[in-house]
DNA sequence: GCGACAG
DNA sequence: ATCTTGTCGC
C-alpha cells in the first residue's frame, strides 16, 4: 500500500523527540466504529544491523491468516529507548509498501500512547499509514499501574502519573505470564484496543497477530504461512 | 549523581 | 532485540 510521506527518520534524537511532541496533535484517539474484517501483526527483527519486518493479515474475528509477507533491509538507527519508532519505522513502511491486502485495522509490538511523548511506534505508524492501530508491548515503557489480577482477561489501568490520564492498561492475556501492556495508538480508543487484544489470543501470551508476525522475524522461519 | 528504560 | 543450554514445572 502506498502511504504519503509525513517527515524524514534520519533525525537526531533531540529532533525525534521534539518531532514526536508535535505529531502528538494529530492523533485521533477515538473509535468511529468501522467494520472490522481483518487485523494484521506487525514485527521487526534486527541482529547485526540486519532488520527483518513481518507482516500479516488475519480476517476477523475466525483469525485465519489471509496473507503474509517479510522483508529485509539494513537497520542502522540505534535503540533508544523513546525512539523505538525512528529504528523499525523506515522498515515497516518499507514492507507496508508491499502489501496488497489492505487490513482495517493494525497491530503493533510495542507502545501505542503510554509513551512518555504519547507516540509509541503504534500511535505514530498510525499517522503514517492512515489507519486504527494500537500497540502491545511485552513490557512497560511509561506509566504505573496497580498489580493484575491471575485470571485471563484481568487488568489494571496505566495512568500517567503527573497528568493523572489513563493511557493504557497491563492485561491479562494469559494466567501464569506477565501481562501484556496495551494502549491506542491511532484512530482507536483504550476500550476497543483491550477488546482486540483480548479477541485475539489463543492460549499464547501474544494476541495471534503478533505472535505468528514474530515467528516470522526469526531466522529460519518460512512464509507465506499458509 | 542515580534509577528507569518498548524493541 | 539478541546473545545462549539446560532446566524446572504443568
């Protein structure tokens, strides 16, 4: 899919960081209750400055994969924690790109806006590719939150502490594992990202679309998967 | 200065 | 994320 060019990536991490403040404007962080047919999973993996992003597409709410795709390309922004976005963004557009089933909406590894400039790399592909994203992290960036409950589905709320905003929620997505952290990113409210979150588990700690898009970042792997 | 810190 | 083997537990 062809998206229009929002800004440049190679900025130094001052110039990220003030970019992120401002696009932090433009985010819609509301639910305009479109028809949900199919939700896709998007990963990166990086060894050696070699990044692999995958992308697939599952229908919804059956979760049969419908396509997938993987590509490679040098990485070498560093990890900065904050700037997660500015590393793996070139090379998801650059995937995104190759897409050719357009999925309604778009799931993330990582923060959507429980980012300490409320732009995770979910909330701020979301500006770019003009589409409901949220973002689901295996781990906490910013916020605090009470201890979950054991029981799948159980949560606590994320909340900014300063502001006192609720910006996401540690969710249960599995009894016996750490919580996943979820949170909207783009077009999409905390409600409807928790109630994709949670549709879409099956017994993994990682909701399907994440789960079978980082299977398909690890080396080895082979795609398409179906 | 110290601790925190998505992937 | 990646580096890495076995191992504890259901």
């Amino acid at each position: 899919m062809r998206v229009r060019p929002l800004h440049d990536w190679d900025l130094p991490p001052e110039e990220a960081a003030a970019l992120q403040r401002e696009l932090r404007a433009q985010l819609i962080l509301t639910w305009d209750d479109p028809p949900i047919r199919t939700i896709a999973g998007v990963d990166v993996g990086i060894r050696e400055e070699r990044g692999r992003c995958a992308i697939v597409v599952l229908s919804y709410p059956a979760l049969e994969v419908l396509s997938s795709l993987v590509i490679e390309e040098r990485v070498t922004y560093p990890y900065i924690p904050g700037l997660l976005t500015f590393r793996e963004g070139p090379l998801i557009l650059k995937a995104w790109e190759r897409l050719t089933l357009l999925p309604d909406v778009v799931m993330f590894d990582g923060q959507g806006i429980a980012h300490p400039r409320g732009m995770g790399i979910a909330a701020h592909m979301g500006l770019w590719l003009e589409k409901p994203t949220l973002g689901v992290a295996k781990s906490r960036l910013w916020g605090e939150h009470a201890p979950v409950g054991e029981a799948l589905g159980d949560l606590s709320w994320l909340y900014e502490k300063e502001s006192g905003a609720t910006i996401g929620a540690a969710v249960r997505t599995r009894p016996g594992t750490r919580p996943v952290y979820v949170s909207p990113g783009h077009r999409m409210d905390l409600p409807h990202a928790i109630e994709l979150t949670l549709a879409t588990c099956r017994g993994y700690r990682l909701p399907e679309p994440l789960r079978l898009a980082h299977r398909l970042t690890q080396p080895g792997e082979q795609f398409p998967l179906f």
